[in-house]
C-alpha cells in the first residue's frame, strides 16, 4: 500500500482542480474563437446586411440597392 500523508494529498486535490478549471477555460476559449470566426465569415458574406438602426443583420437575398429593415422597417442601402 502507498502511504500518502496530508500534505500531499490536499497538493493532489488543488492539482487536479487547477488542472481541470484550466481545461475548461482552455476548451472554452477555443470554441468561442470558432463561433467568432464562423459569425464573421457570415456577416461577410454579399447577402447579408446590417442595419445601422438596430443592428440587426438580414439576408438581402433578392440583391436590392436598398432594402427594408424586417425588425425596425427602416430603409438601408447597400455599400
């Protein structure tokens, strides 16, 4: 049998919590950095507007000069 004291146990413990709270921080980080990257190839795209008004962003599937906004009915041009 393995004789471990105190010390080393408690050591252990904040180990594998430190080690555990740095993972999911880590893992985290790294989903948030895709789903980032994944909106803004979205919003990039030459379908889709945003509205200066509210801030919503809409498909202009029908490639109109300028368009109506479907949350705040302004009108909005495209750049």
């Amino acid at each position: 049998m393995i004789k471990v004291g105190l010390t080393e146990s408690v050591a252990l413990f904040f180990l594998i919590i430190i080690m555990g709270v740095f993972f999911l921080w880590f893992w985290g980080g790294r989903s948030k950095r895709g789903r980032r990257a994944l909106r803004d190839d979205f919003q990039k795209t030459e379908i889709t507007l945003r509205c200066p008004y509210c801030g919503n962003v809409f498909f202009n599937l029908k490639k109109m000069e300028i368009v109506q906004c479907p949350v705040c009915h302004n009108f909005v041009e495209e750049d």
